[in-house]
C-alpha cells in the first residue's frame, strides 16, 4: 500500500467570504462553517474562533483535535464509519493543510478533557501551541444522555475538518511524504536479514466516555487485530474519549501517528515493519488476558523479532502494558515499552501501578503529575473555571482575579503522549 501526503504549507487563517487558499492563508467563511456544523443531530448552536501561536490566548476545555485533509481523486471524505461509509483507507494521494488543526471545546460531561495555552509557559508542554488552530465551541441540545453529547461534539470536530480540508482540492504542495509498505511476504522477502518488528499500540477502550473507534468501531467490543500502519495515518483511527488530557491520543495525533512515521522511515533500512496491532484496554481481569494474550499471539504469529509497545493512559492500563510486554518476551521477542509517568508532584513516587521484570526497555514522556504556572491570558476561548473539573486540576487552579492559573501536566493537551507526538526521554530500568 502506498500513501502519499501532499502537505500545503499553512502561514495563516482568517475569516473572508470563502473558503479558499490566499497563497499561504486558509480563508474561512465562518457563516457556512457554522450552518454546516449546526445541521449535526443533536447539535444547537456553534461559535467558531481563531487562536494562533504567540497569541496570549487559552483554550479551556479542549476536547479533540482534528487535522483537515483531501483524499484526491476519492469520493471518501470523510472518516470511515463514522461520518462517512465503511470502506478501507490508507493508499492514495491526500492532500494536507499543514499547520491548520480544528480544537473542539465545549461543557464538560467527563472530567478528563484540557488546555492549550498559545504563549508562555502553557505553550511548552503542548503541541498545539504551534498549529493555527480554528477552535469550534459546541453547545448540544439540552437533556441528552452524556454518551449522545459527547458523540454530537465527536462528529462536529470531524465534520469541521472535512468542511476545511475542502480548500486543499485544487491547491499546489509543498513538500511530499511518501508511506510506502507492501504485504508481509514481499516485504519479508526484499529483506530478509532486517529485523522484523511490529507496533502493538493500545488503545483507551474503557466504556463511560472512554473509548476509540476503528472504522467506526468501538474498540472495547473487539479482540486485538492487525492494521497495516497507513490505514490509522489515513484517518482509520479516531479518538472518542475523555481520558486525562496530557496522554489523550487526539485523532490529529491518530493522523499523525509518530510511532508509525519513524518506524516507516527506517523500514527497508534498520527495520522490516511488518505492520500495527491495535489493543483494546479492558477493565475486568478476563478482558486484559484475553487482550494482552492475543496480542501477544499476533505478534508471535507474524514472526516479530522486537515489538514497540505504547500505552494510552495511565494507572490502570499499566497493567496490560508490562502484561503484553512480558508475553512477548516469553515468546522470544524483544520488546520496548512507550509509557508516561505518574511519580507525584515531587516526582519520588512509584512511576508505574504494576512493574514486570521483562520491562527493561523504556521510553518516558514525562511526569503526568509535575505541575506548572499559566500566566494570565489576554483571550480565553471557553471557561477557565472548568480546570477546576479537570483532571490535573482543582478547585481554586483558576485565579479570577489575576488570571493566572495552575494545574498539573495532566490538564495539557499531549504533554506527555506516549505515541512519541511530543516530549520524549529514554530510561533503561
């Protein structure tokens, strides 16, 4: 399968009287975004703002982020099975507006949504201080059950980032990047002395707001299964939860996947990457044997040399993490683990909730725990009392008077992804 990106670089966005490319501007006709938004079910009303890096602006409560792209030559738009009909993705040409993220914010039904602070301090810990962000603030109607709310914002999100991605159709790129992986066999078969290794990514899957979606699949109803890498870089992969905000796989970070791009870039040079096992997170003991059993069973199957292993979430999930490790080092295969942090505010407590003497290789991205000081914002897109209700945030985090604010890396959007999106360190135990 062959997957070429075709990335329109993005300079700036503004509002004007259509949609269209002003050399490197994104123009948006705000009117037409919001009627489009507006027809979602379940949707009442839609408020759609810019925020740009530099800006002194804060972004509270953050719920997905979205990259808007064009399949060229496709009549599939959309994400499949979910806004638009189940068919494979992953080869083709798709058009990119880089530099252009969609921020969805709007009431909290969970407590596990975030922040993105554009400037200062805030603006370190998160990749999307960098992206022009066109933040789309969704008020569902009233009386709906929190799964029907969260799914009326879901789709709003992804159905702005069609409606932008639109504006690439006719538009010249900038820069090319090529995906380029055939079957097992014949890659086996071009390379044969090359290690073959395969990506076990695990996926939040934990019902009550926290779940994703694999062709429009609730992941928690499924077994682990193989993916080839560009489907999930194709827009396959789409997040549907509400899990601490520092370590939420965003669907921008699903499209973006980096865990899948660097091993892409070595493959057929260090590396024969076979291809993606996706794992659900269960909450009962039988559901983690039988996930963490099977994911082992696939990677052995495919004959993997060495597996990278990445968490979504922490605490509970650790459990599966060092579980599926262990069983793959049973089996003979070497395997390397993708995990952030929760060591307390001092950083001196236990990091991880369950430990295997297999897991010796690990990647850290960071205390979800440490906490930081956001200065006082010129122009807050949403409420900034709601940190109080997020997770790495407290009652009183939010000074009314001064502005200022504090929380924990836990309140940050990808501060601490374990997809390798965004802050990495490498620790051997």
């Amino acid at each position: 399968m062959r997957l070429e990106w075709q990335k329109i670089s993005i300079d700036d966005v503004k509002f004007g009287d259509q949609l269209e490319l002003q050399g490197k501007t994104l123009v948006i006709n705000k009117d037409e975004l919001i009627k489009e938004l507006e027809e979602v079910p379940n949707v009442k009303s839609i408020t759609v703002d810019l925020a740009k890096p530099g800006e002194k602006t804060r972004i509270i409560p953050v719920k997905d982020v979205i990259e808007p792209r064009y399949r060229v030559e496709k009549d599939n738009q959309g994400f499949p099975g979910v806004t638009s009909d189940v068919e494979p993705v992953g080869e083709g040409e798709v058009k990119i507006l880089d530099g252009v993220a969609v921020v969805t914010i709007g009431d909290i039904v969970g407590f596990q949504e975030g922040v993105i602070d554009m400037w200062g301090e805030g603006a370190k810990w998160t990749p999307f201080s960098k992206t022009l962000n066109v933040v789309v603030d969704i008020t569902p109607v009233e009386g709906l059950e929190p799964h029907e709310h969260e799914t009326a914002c879901r789709i709003v999100g992804l159905k702005a980032a069609e409606f932008l991605g639109k504006a690439a159709k006719d538009a010249k790129f900038d820069e090319v990047e090529v995906f380029d992986i055939d079957n097992m066999a014949k890659e086996t078969e071009k390379y044969p002395d090359l290690p073959k290794v395969v990506y076990v990514e695990m996926l939040i899957t934990q019902g009550l707001l926290h779940d994703s979606y694999i062709y429009g699949h609730d992941a928690k109803t499924m077994l682990p299964t193989m993916l080839h890498p560009n489907e999930e870089l194709d827009g396959a992969v789409v997040s549907g939860n509400c899990v601490a905000a520092c370590d939420k796989i965003t669907t921008y970070q699903h499209q973006n996947n980096n865990v899948i791009r660097e091993l892409h870039k070595i493959h057929g040079k260090e590396i024969n990457f076979l291809g993606c096992v996706m794992v659900p997170e269960n909450t009962t003991l039988d559901g983690k044997f039988r996930a963490c059993d099977q994911a082992a069973n696939l990677c052995y199957l495919v004959g993997a040399d060495a597996v990278i292993i990445s968490e979504e979430g922490y605490g509970n999930p650790d459990s599966d993490l060092v579980m599926i490790c262990s069983r793959v080092e049973q089996k003979g295969i070497k395997s390397v683990l993708i995990t952030d942090e929760c060591s307390g505010n001092d950083g001196m407590s236990q990091p991880l909730t369950d430990t295997a003497q297999e897991a010796v290789a690990v990647v850290s991205t960071g205390n979800v725990s440490h906490i930081i000081e956001l200065e006082k914002a010129d122009v807050v897109l949403g409420d900034p009392e709601a940190i109080a209700n997020l997770a790495g945030g407290w009652a009183g985090a939010y000074d009314a008077e001064t502005g200022k604010m504090q929380c924990e890396l836990n309140a940050v959007i990808g501060s601490t992804s374990e997809i390798g999106y965004h802050n990495a360190t490498v620790e051997l135990y």
